[in-house]
C-alpha cells in the first residue's frame, strides 16, 4: 500500500474516531443516569417494521446495562480508533455498535439510509478502516509493529 493511501486512512481514521468521541462525551452521565430508555421507547413507537419492533422489545429491559456499555464502547472505541491502537478490533467493534444503533432507529430500513449522506457511507467507514489497516500510518499500530519487528531500534 502506497505512503499516501496509508496516510490518507490514517487521517480518516482520526476522523472517525474523533466523530465517537464527540457523542461520548454527552453520554459520560449515563454512568451515573442512563438514559437510553427513553431513547429506545421512542424508536419502538415509530418503529418501521416488525423485526425492529422484535428487537426493540429485547433490548429494552436492558437500557441500563447498554446505556453503561455504549458510553464506554463511544468513548473506548473513539479513542483507540484515534490513536491508531488496535485498529482493526476497534473499527469491528464500532461497526457492530453502530449498525445495531442504525438498526434499532429504524434509520437502516429507510431510503434515505442509502441515498443520503451520512447512514451507509458513516457505516461503510468502518470496514474501509479494518481492511485497510488504518492504524500504520500516524498510529500506534505501526510504532507497536515496528518495534515488535526489530525496526524500532
């Protein structure tokens, strides 16, 4: 992979990461007052199909346990991705987290989730990051290689 195209991931990477973060930080209080419920209530009474509704249904006796778990999947995630430390595990797992917030919005059975400019293509992100082995260049990934190679001396 060319220098530019790692570079490139690399700052994209940031950008993901920093785009985690942000929401992370308004969801630090949910340690001490989750407040997912609300969140997950609202989705079920639009909810645009069944399955939706099915897994709304699952999900919500759980809110507390999940608000704690996305606060701290938001801000662990963000911060790996943004300093380039195990990206690939860290660009899987957000994906996970992410997909199963689009999901449960009902915002991933929508038209307006592909033809728009954030749904898909935010989501798409996070394999282009795994696959891409976005943590080489201007990350802890490739310091930790190099140094694990013999080449960091």
């Amino acid at each position: 992979m060319s220098r530019p195209l790692q570079i490139f991931l690399g700052l994209l990477r940031i950008a993901v990461g920093i785009s985690l973060l942000g929401p992370a930080m308004h969801k630090i209080s949910w340690f001490a007052h989750p407040a997912l419920e609300p969140q997950l209530a609202s989705w079920l009474s639009h909810s645009p199909n069944p399955l939706t509704s099915k897994y709304l249904h699952f999900m919500i006796p759980h809110a507390q346990l999940l608000a704690r778990v996305v606060a701290v999947g938001e801000l662990g995630l963000g911060s790996m991705l943004l300093l380039g430390l195990l990206t690939p595990l860290a660009a899987g797992l957000a994906f996970i987290m992410v997909a199963n917030f689009h999901f449960a919005s009902g915002a991933m059975l929508s038209l307006d989730y592909v033809t728009g400019q954030d749904g898909l293509v935010y989501l798409l992100l996070f394999p282009v990051l795994l696959l891409g082995r976005a943590g080489l260049a201007v990350g802890a990934d490739g310091l930790l290689g190099k140094k694990m190679s013999g080449g960091g001396r």
